[in-house]
C-alpha cells in the first residue's frame, strides 16, 4: 500500500459520523477469562498449600534460631548455617513464587483483580514487602518472627476478606 492510499483510508475513517467515533471511545479492553469453578478450586489449594509451606518455612528457621541461643544442639555453625541455608532455598524460595504467581492468576482470572478490593491491594504490598525483607535483611529471630507474623495477617485477610473496596472500585460500580 502506497503513501498516498493509506492518506486517503485514513482520511475517509476520520470522516466517518461521531457515533463510531463515539462507540470506538466507549469500548473496553479485552477481558481475559475467569476460572471456571475446578480451576479455581485446583487454584486455592495450590495456593493455600504454598502459603501454608511458606509459613511453615520461616516458622521452622524461627526454631532453629531460638534453639541457636542456647547452643546446646548446634555447637558447630557451619552445619547450622547450612540447614538455614538449605530451608530458605528449597522451602521458602519455591514456596515463594508459588504463592506469588498463584496471586497473580487471583488477580488475573477470577473477579478479585488487582486493585478491585482494598484487602488485596494489602496482601499484595506486604508479600512484596516480606519477599523484599527477607532477602535483603540477615534472619535473625526478630525479623523472621516478624516474616512470620505478616504471613500469618496474610491468612487472616485471605479468611476474612474485608468488604472493602478501592476508591477506583466503588466509582467504577457507583457505590
């Protein structure tokens, strides 16, 4: 197609009547499919499994750090080391980005969405805070016992999912 010939498609489109230019304006972004109620099911016990496994892995080095101080079973460091080591790679980790992109298809493809529900919103902020956290600060029992408890609040609003709505969310549906 020359120069000329798309000049001229493109002149005639934009004389067209304000009605299509109108209904082009109205039209929405393409919606990605929901889940179907199987998927979402396979998708809250792959979820809740991770987050349950997440928790249990900070719960575990938690132990292992209060049973530290008293350094009656760990005499040697390095074999202690390891064992932290070797749960923050192959438990925590994993169970990490499990739970991170199961959040992500919530978010996607069931009618949870991003920022729809204020309580989503805050159980995203704080998992990138604790992923962020946890990798940047030492594991010392204070920060995992904290790791600990903002995944425990994660639970919390995962069960008692506040009714509250994003500013964007109640304008988009009036309310």
């Amino acid at each position: 197609m020359t120069a000329r010939n798309l000049a001229r498609e493109t002149a005639s489109a934009s004389s067209g009547s304000s009605t299509s230019r109108s209904n082009e304006t109205q039209r929405r972004a393409p919606q990605l499919p929901k889940l179907k109620r199987k998927g979402k099911k396979a998708l809250d016990v792959v979820h809740l499994l991770a987050a349950a496994i997440w928790l249990g892995g900070y719960v575990f080095i938690f132990s292992l750090l209060l049973v530290q101080k008293t350094g009656a079973v760990f005499p040697d460091s390095s074999a202690f080391d390891s064992l932290i080591a070797t749960a923050r790679l192959w438990v925590i980790s994993p169970s990490t980005l499990v739970v991170m992109v199961t959040g992500l298809c919530y978010s996607l493809f069931t009618n949870w969405g991003f920022t729809r529900s204020s309580w989503v919103t805050a159980k995203w902020i704080l998992s990138l805070a604790i992923v962020g956290a946890s990798w940047h600060m030492p594991l010392t029992s204070t920060t995992v016992s904290l790791a600990s408890a903002a995944i425990a609040l994660l639970f919390v609003f995962s069960m008692v999912k506040p009714k509250l709505k994003t500013a964007a969310a109640r304008k988009r549906t009036g309310r």
